[in-house]
C-alpha cells in the first residue's frame, strides 16, 4: 500500500508540475518551451530521490509494464501500479483544470503532424527513457546513486526535441489524465500504444546488452 500512495503521489506531481508548467507558459508566456522541459525533467527527479526507495519510482505505466516484462517486476502488482498512476494524474489534471480552467486543454499531449508521425516518434522517444532506465535501475555496474539525474536528464532531452512534435508524453498515464478531464481524447490511442511499445522494446534491448 506504501508503494502505491508513493506511486500515486509521485505521478500526480509530474502530472501537476508537469502539465501545469503547459498551463501556466500558455497563459504567462514566462516560460517557454525550454522552460517547460526543464519542469518535466526537473519533477522527474525530485520525485526519484522522494520516493524511488519506497515504490522504484515509476510513476508511469508503460515503465511498470516493461519492468514486468524483463521480469524486475512482479506481473501481480501491475495493475496496482497502473491504478496508481493513472489515479495520481487524474487528481492532478482534475485539479489543474479546477484552478486554471481548461486552458491549453490541461496539458494534454497532442500531435504536432500526422498521428503514424507522432506514433514513431512516442516509440523512439520511449525508448531513449526505458533504456536509460534499465541501465541506471537494474545494473550493478551503472552508477545508482545518479539514476534520478539520468533518468530525470532523460526525460527533459526528450520533451526538449520531441516536444513539438508530439508533447513527448511517454507515459500513457501522463497523456491520459489530462485528455480525459479536458474531454480532448484526440490521438489519445497513440500515447497509450507507442509508449508501452517503445518501453518494451526499450528494456529489452538493454537486457540483450546486459546479459
């Protein structure tokens, strides 16, 4: 139950920071798309050193599903893990929309171009994540005690070049709170399918590597 208020909490605070910094750059114009992924790889972070040692720090369930797939995960706590998640980020855009309307509809992720472009692109950018995440969490030989700033570096890398093309969601959870209370589900199947695509093929990838 710890691991699962931890997961929830964590994945509301990416969820509030995350897509709130969204909210607030498109009502300020103060922060910029830079700005903005600075924000998304900044919380990441934190949140790794605030609870990574109670829940592993997922806060995303496309993460859970390939941590379970290359067997770091127990395939009986997954659907703890993703009611978690996706619970943490419907509070959070819940409350993003209650204080700031639906503006920027909540943050949510939308594709810039075609949805088979920003399909690839969720992929791709998904598994540069899962990649970095395998080495620096499951490798002895990886330096742990610098996971958060490389998973964290990561994630702000990714939303720095892929966000304007797709949002660099990577996290269906991330992309599902905010569609679902601004009532904008377009291309949501997208950043559903291709994260947990890219994670699978991502941590399994890093496990060949390994083994």
């Amino acid at each position: 139950m710890r691991a699962l208020v931890a997961e929830l909490i964590g994945t509301f605070t990416l969820v509030f920071a995350g897509a709130g910094a969204i909210m607030v750059d498109e009502k300020t114009h103060q922060l910029g798309h830079v700005g903005v992924a600075i924000v998304f790889g900044l919380v990441i972070m934190v949140m790794i050193y605030a609870v990574g040692h109670i829940s592993g720090a997922h806060f995303n369930p496309a993460v859970s599903f390939a941590f379970a797939l290359t067997r770091h995960f127990p395939w009986t706590r997954l659907l703890g893990y993703w009611a978690a998640q996706v619970s943490g980020a419907l509070i959070a855009a819940a409350t993003l929309r209650g204080s700031l309307g639906n503006r920027a509809h909540v943050g949510a992720t939308l594709p810039a171009g075609s949805q088979g472009q920003a399909f690839l692109w969720e992929v791709v950018l998904t598994f540069f994540l899962m990649f970095v995440i395998m080495s620096v969490a499951t490798d002895t030989r990886a330096v742990g005690e610098a996971a958060a700033i490389a998973v964290g570096g990561t994630v702000g890398l990714d939303a720095m070049f892929g966000g304007p093309v797709t949002g660099a969601s990577m996290n269906p959870a991330r992309s599902l709170g905010p569609a679902l209370v601004s009532g904008d589900l377009h291309a949501l199947w997208l950043y559903i399918a291709a994260p947990l695509l890219g994670a699978a093929v991502g941590g399994l990838a890093y496990q060949f590597l390994r083994a």
